[in-house]
C-alpha cells in the first residue's frame, strides 16, 4: 500500500513528473480533464453569457484544452496573450471580452491537492469461528490473477480539492473522488456478513461527527457535496457449495460466479451528447418504461399498502428541476448547483455461471447471458429510506438443469438467512429507525430454458455414436479396471441397506478367437441387470413402470440399433432368469477367426433425487432435451418494510418451445446468440400513455414477520419467525407440450430437503393446453397416441399449511380479499371499477391534453425567445438609426465649419 499527497499543483498541467505516479494506467486523468472542461465552458456562460465570434471561440477552446494520454497542456491565461499578440490591432471584433480574459487569468491560476492511494494486492479473510477443530484461513476478499494493462495495481484513488492561491473568492470544481478498483474475487459468507452488519454500524456512529450547535439534534448533517465515481474491472461474486453438496451427482456445481465485464457506481451525470446510460435521458426512459409496465392501479398483484418505486426525487432529476439554489454572488461553490443525491450504477454486462461440475469437465455453465443493467438509486440523509429503479437491455435468457436448481435453492436459504440475521441485528441498533427500501425493476423479455435429458429413449447411455461423437473427457475420474466397481452411496451405506451388485469394469482388449465367450441365452444368470437397464431407457422406465418383464424384453430388443450385433456383454450374473435380456455379439461373415474387442461397461451409483446422474445432461456433446419459457414485459417490484416484504411480478406474452434432441455444444451456440437476434418492439406515442393492460401472468410474494420467541425468563430470543403466502393469476394462455417434456419438467418439482409447504392461491382463467403424445407405443398393436387437449375455464388452486391441495371455483371469503381469486357479484365493487375505469379514460384524457399543452408551451417559448430577439434587434437598430442621425448632423456641421474656413481663407487671399 502507498499514500501520496500531492498538495501544490495546478491544476492545467499534467501528472507525469509524479513520483509512483502512473497516469497511463488509470482513467482518471481523463475524468479530470472532462470535468474541468466542463466547469470552464459552465462559468464562462455563467458570468460572461455573451456570444463569441470564430476567433474567440478557437481562443478560448485553446484556453480550456486539458492535458490527457501524457500529452502537457498550457495554462489557460496564455490563450488570450498569444491570440492578441497574433492577430492585428485593427481587428478590434475579434479581440474577447475584459470580462473573459479575466476570467481565463484566474482559471490558469487554479490549483489542486490531490490524495492518491494505490494498493497493489490485500486479502480479507473470512470470520473465523471459535471450534475445538483447526481450520485454515478461507480469502472473503482476494485479486484475482488477471491484471490490467499498465500494471495499475489492485485498487487506485484519488481525492482532489481545488482551490486559488491567496483563498481567492474564486468559484472552484467541486471536490472530486475517483475509484478504480482492479479483478477481486468477493466470496459470499453469511457469518461474515453478519459480523460486518453487527460492526460496521458501530464503527460509522463513532466516526460521525457530534450534533452540536444544530436547531435539531435527531437531524444528521448533510452529506458533503462531491462528486464520485467508482469503477470496478471485472469483479466476480462467488456463492459457493455448504455440506450438503453431493459429489456423486456430477450435474451438480460446487460454486456459482456472478461476474461483469465493468460496473460503475457515480452520482456525476453524463453529458446530454452521449448516448449512454447515466444521462438524465436516460433515467426518464427508465421511468417511462416503468409507468408503461406497472399493472392497472386497484388489480392484482397492487395492493393498497404498496410503495411506490418512482420517487418523486427521479422525477425532478430527470427533468432537471432539482438543482440547488446557490445564489448569484461570486462564491467558491457558485457552480455547485447539480443535486448529487442521486446515484446511478451500471453493469456492462452482467452474467452467471456455474463451475465445479464434473460432467462439464469442471467448465464453466451458463446461468445468464450476458445482459446490461442499469439501476438509479436515491435515499434520504440517514440511509433508511431507498428507492431503485431499473432496467435491463435486450433479451435475458437463463438456462438451469435439476441439479443446478437444488444449488441455487440452497443458496436462496443461505441468503434468506444472512438477509434475516442482518434485520435482526439493525433493529437492536440504539438509534434505530423504521426504514424501507423499494426496488422496481422492468425487462424487456426473459427466456428461461430447462435442460432435461433426452426424450429419446437410449438416447442417453448408449448414444447414437454416427451422429454424436464420444465424449471421453468425462472418463477421466472413473477408476479403470477388471475389478473395479463404483463404491455404494451415502445413503445406502447410512441407511444399513446391502448395496445392489455391481457391474464389472472391463477394459477394451483383443480376444483370440478360441477364448470368445459364448453366446449369452436368455436363461444365463445375468448379475446386475437392473442397473444396466436403467442406463438404457430410465426415462421410460420411470413413465411406464406397469409394463411386464416380458414387454420389457422385447422392447429391449425392439429398440436396438443395426451395429447392436457387434458388442458383447462380459461378466454379467442375473439376479434371477426373469431379468435376462439379449446378448450382443459380433459376428462378421468370412472373418471367424478374427479378433473381437469388448467395450467397457461404466456403471456409476447415485445418491441423488433423480436417476439422471448417471448420464449426465451437462455433459458436453451429449444429446439432451430442451424446453424454453419466453415472458415479455416483465415488471417486478420488491418491498420491504416494517417487518414484511412483498414480492410482486407481472408479465405478458407466456409462450413455450421445445426441442427433443439437440448436442449440448450446439444447444450453447445457440444460447449465446439469442439475445444478439432479439429485437425490442418500437413504442409509439399512444402506446407510451396507454395504460397497461391485465396482465397474463401475476404474482405476489408476501413475508410478515411474526413475534419473537420468549425464553424461560421472558426474553425474546432467536429470529423472528415468519409466514409467507404465495398468490398468483394466469389468464389468457394457449400452450402446446409434449407428454414426454410435461413429465421431464416433474423432475424440477422434486427437492432433496423436505420443507414445510408454502400456503398459495392460484387462479386460472382461460387457459387452454394441447399436450402432444409423443411417446413410444407399448405395443405394435397399440393405436396410434392421440393428443389430449386441456381447457381450463376457471380453476383455483389452494394449499395451507397443511399441505393439501384443493382444486375448486373460486370464492369469495374473508381470507381471499385481495387475493387473485374472482370475487361474487358485488354492486358496490361494480360502481367502483366503473368509476376507476372513468377515472382511467379521463387521466388518458388529462394526459394527452398535457402533452398537447408541453408542445404548445415549447412554441410559445420558441416564440417568446424570437419575439425577445426581435427587440433586441429592433433596439439595436434604433440605436444604429440614432447614431446614424448623429453622425448625419456632425458631418453637417463640419461640412458648414469647413465652408466657412474655406471661405476666410478665399478672404484672406484676396487681400
């Protein structure tokens, strides 16, 4: 670590003389060179507004070129005094104002003491806890081994002030805090974070500065007014695996990394010319779209204690109506006028992946493409209250198996515990308030692909090997051998269970013809069958397991391949001689005598919730199955406050997609350049004051916090307890599935942890299901499968804490107010959504009248500053006539003066 302070400098030259100072490797130089451009060309409209001709405005362009990329830069002041000394004195127009040559003189005096601090490598390790056994130090906070070009270290800031020499009364730059932070690796810890949570809060009250001598002492100070920018390079969140993690199932990641490319956190807006997220533009076109996407007032999922997203602070911001007042006399903080309460933070892009997955050959898997996000923050002075909206570009596609959904569900207790833990300890703070914090966020459109193994049955073990090729880097942690076999699981081991016989692992060798093993009969003892079946078709094992041992057979043998009489299958034993099945054998007509190869058989056991793992659906050319979910239009709005969230969500426009079979290689591809093709649909103007309609797809998350638990002594102990309801609609839908991928997705149903259930509402209303038989018959006699068609007028869906679920129409009960479910005929309900409905056409009404009247009040404008121009020109003119007049009668008068010394002097001549 080093720390520099630099504090005579001006602020027109460059850095380069700078010990340890290097200027190339960081933007900051850059920064500074635009914002100090900037408050020149602002001060100068600001105290000397009148217009500049050509030259001036090349004159003082010159004046205000700051030094960037090394290159040294002149002081201000010199522009004027090299544009006088080269341009002619007759040219008296082109000279500049006094005013504005002064003001030059007094920039090129200004003066900057600059902070650096640079850290080229730190390691913050996890909170230790106090057990009996040794545990090594685990990194919570650590580089990463990328670095940037330039060598800029793993964090560089600065902290500058301006100022004049003398404490001239000078207006100045605001102070400035620049933060590039270099590739760090953050590992999130809940015991960490909760030890951060309980400190830091302490550590904040004791640097705060005393309340003395304030009108109210319960007001905190205001913030200092600086501007900031923090830029991060490539950080990388990491949520990784508990106990439960299972290194038998090899679809399962051990860690989850949330990265992006660059994030960047300032309360400084862009410039109105760039056409870039930060811009007040910008945050309008956030807001425009969140009132587009927000469900009608009074229906589902809004509620009547709902918080809004859009404070009133992004609004003034976003309309330039919030500036502090400073006055209009000379100060140092005359141009300190933009609000800096209001932060925007950018994420260029944002992705997800999984690692630590054997089956990807422990190779990142996608989560989320790559998406850009946006997001406006604002709060009050102490931090209780805080508003974010935000947005996200283009199309966010995700993809998830089985196995990763049980991973991310074990984090979202992980998470849900840290986020409880945190509330605990901020409500036992002494001066603890009653806060919120509301966060509405709007994307375009969402794709959700879940990877299921392949419909086809074989498919998965024994694999069609023309079409796809093997996969052998998936192999390479199987132990090889005549004799080895894959030890029992877990569970089987715990529960005192004997485990199933195994099934030999052959290596592939040449037998001599005379050592061929004879042909398996169907009356042999085949040991291990019943694994080895599963390996063949588990998918249609697990749909129809009330077929009989002989339909099974000969469905065995039905759907071999034509290169199936090439293998043989060594050391099998049967369980008993109702499990044999064919054997396969190579022969080759004229080749009798040659030798045969035996494949290996791989039989790996599992101790997961689906039998799956033994083909891995990740497993990269495998052959898997897909089933892609697109919502448009996506609203979601989250809240939390006074010991209860809500979670709400409204979308449009469900539609499903499928593909049976597809290489997991092109299926990434694929992936990848979805969000490249998508398109986001123009908006026009009605669309833009139109209110939302109902949408499709609605639903609510609500958490209340329940009373404490009291100890023997009468105490409150522990975390608060909580419930939580789940209300959801869904109208308006046609769907089209496949049988096989209805019953594939079942798998997502299944969880590893028995929770208690979840109490829900749902209502459906006209949704209508085509599923498609796609199947194999049971038989060749079997008729032909027939789709099944679904229609679902209106149903509801209600499950207590019991646990049972109960299917009927919906009703109107004190317990379902509010809820999604259709109320009974009401007058007094009536009378109200006609009057909402009223209320709605006048605000489109209201609406387009105040936009008609917005463009009258532009033309007026543009009117007023013509006719204004006019009588400034009128008045110019006027004073040009009088001075004309004027000049007229003084040329008269020496005209008269000249006649009569003309005169004298004829008089004198003559005499």
């Amino acid at each position: 670590m080093q720390a520099d302070l630099f504090p005579y400098h001006k602020a027109s030259n460059d850095r380069r003389h700078w010990k340890g100072y290097r200027e190339s490797a960081t933007p900051h130089s850059q920064w500074l060179s635009q914002a100090l451009s900037s408050f020149c060309t602002n001060l100068l409209e600001t105290l000397d507004p009148r217009p500049l001709s050509t030259n001036n405005k090349n004159q003082v362009a010159r004046g205000e070129e700051t030094a960037s990329n090394g290159t040294s830069q002149k002081p201000a002041a010199e522009a004027p005094q090299r544009s006088a000394s080269s341009v002619p004195p007759a040219t008296t127009t082109s000279q500049p104002s006094p005013t504005r040559t002064r003001i030059l003189q007094r920039l090129g005096k200004l003066m900057t003491t600059c902070l650096v601090l640079r850290i080229d490598n730190f390691t913050v390790y996890k909170v230790s806890t106090g057990s009996k056994t040794y545990e090594a130090l685990r990194p919570l906070v650590n580089a990463e081994k990328a670095t940037l070009p330039g060598d800029a270290g793993l964090l560089h800031a600065e902290l500058t002030f301006f100022y004049y020499p003398g404490d001239d009364c000078f207006p100045v730059p605001a102070p400035k805090l620049y933060v590039q932070l270099s590739p760090v690796r953050v590992s999130l810890d809940v015991n960490s974070a909760v030890w951060l949570g309980a400190f830091l809060p302490h550590v904040a009250g004791a640097l705060a500065p005393p309340r003395r001598g304030a009108a109210d002492p319960d007001t905190p100070p205001p913030a200092p007014y600086m501007d900031v920018r923090m830029e991060a390079i490539m950080p990388k969140i990491v949520l990784e695996a508990g106990s439960e993690h299972v290194s038998q199932q090899r679809d399962r990641p051990k860690e989850l990394h949330v990265c992006t490319a660059r994030a960047m956190l300032t309360n400084v807006r862009e410039s109105p010319r760039a056409n870039t997220a930060g811009t007040r533009a910008d945050l309008a076109a956030i807001l425009s779209a969140l009132r587009r996407a927000t469900p009608p007032r009074g229906e589902f999922p809004a509620s009547t204690e709902d918080l809004d997203p859009i404070h009133e602070q992004f609004v003034l911001h976003a309309d330039n109506l919030d500036d502090v007042d400073r006055g209009t006399a000379i100060s140092p903080e005359l141009l300190w006028r933009e609000n800096r309460s209001v932060w925007c933070a950018r994420v260029e892009p944002l992705w997800a992946d999984f690692c630590g997955a054997r089956a990807t050959n422990y190779k990142p898997a996608p989560l989320l493409d790559a998406t850009p996000l946006t997001a406006w923050l604002c709060f009050n002075d102490d931090l209780s209250r805080i508003w974010v909206v935000g947005r996200t570009c283009g199309l966010a596609g995700l993809q998830v198996n089985h196995y990763q959904l049980l991973f991310l569900l074990r984090q979202l207790e992980r998470v849900s515990e840290m986020m409880a833990w945190l509330a605990h300890d901020a409500s036992r703070q002494p001066d603890a308030e009653e806060g919120s914090i509301v966060v509405g966020l709007v994307v375009p459109a969402v794709e959700l692909t879940f990877v299921l193994p392949s419909n086809c049955p074989g498919q998965e073990s024994s694999r069609d090997l023309d079409s796809v090729p093997l996969d052998s880097s998936s192999l390479q942690d199987l132990k090889m051998g005549s004799e080895a076999t894959m030890a029992p699981s877990i569970q089987d081991r715990d529960s005192g269970v004997p485990p199933a016989s195994s099934v030999d692992v052959l290596l592939a060798q040449s037998l001599p013809a005379e050592e061929v093993p004879p042909p398996a009969s169907p009356g042999l003892n085949f040991g291990g069958f019943s694994t080895m079946r599963r390996g063949f078709n588990s998918l249609v094992t697990s749909i129809d397991s009330a077929l009989t041992r002989d339909d099974t057979r000969s469905d065995a043998a039905s759907t071999a391949s034509s290169d199936s009489d090439r293998y043989v299958v060594v050391g099998l034993a049967a369980e008993s001689p109702d499990d044999a099945d064919l054997a396969f054998r190579e022969f080759e007509h004229g080749r009798a005598s040659s030798a045969v190869e035996v494949a290996a058989e791989v039989v790996e056991r599992s101790s997961s919730p689906s039998d799956h793992s033994v083909t891995s659906s990740c497993r990269r050319r495998d052959v898997i199955s897909t089933s892609t979910w697109r919502l448009n239009n996506i609203h979601v709005v989250h809240q939390s406050a006074n010991g209860s969230s809500r979670l709400r969500l409204a979308a449009d426009d469900l539609v499903s997609d499928e593909c049976t079979a597809i290489p997991w290689d092109e299926f990434q591809n694929k992936f990848s350049m979805r969000a490249r093709a998508w398109t986001e649909p123009a908006i026009d103007e009605d669309s833009e004051l139109k209110p939302r309609e109902t949408p499709n797809v609605a639903a609510r998350l609500t958490r209340t916090e329940l009373s404490r638990t009291l100890n023997e002594n009468g105490e409150a102990t522990g975390l608060a307890p909580y419930e939580e309801l789940l209300e959801a609609r869904v109208r308006d839908l046609s769907l089209a599935l496949n049988m096989s991928t209805a019953l594939a997705l079942s798998e997502f149903i299944e969880d590893e942890v028995i929770a208690p259930p979840m109490p829900l509402e749902v209502l459906i209303e006209n949704v209508k299901v085509h599923l498609v038989e796609d199947r194999p018959v049971r038989s060749i006699l079997s008729p032909p499968p027939q789709p099944l068609d679904i229609d679902l007028t209106t149903l509801r869906v209600t499950r207590a804490s019991d646990g049972v679920l109960r299917l009927g129409p919906p009703l109107s009960t004190p317990s379902t107010v509010a809820s999604p479910s259709t109320p009974q005929p009401n007058p007094e309900l009536d009378e109200a959504r006609a009057a909402i409905d009223s209320l709605n056409k006048e605000n489109e009404e209201l609406r387009k009248r105040l936009l008609t009247l917005s463009r009258i009040a532009d033309d007026n404008r543009e009117l007023r500053a013509k006719v204004e121009e006019a009588a400034a020109l009128r008045q110019c003119v006027h004073k040009a006539q009088q001075e004309a007049v004027s000049l007229l009668a003084d040329k008269q008068e020496l005209l008269e003066t000249v006649r009569a010394l003309q005169e004298q002097a004829g008089c004198r001549g003559k005499r």
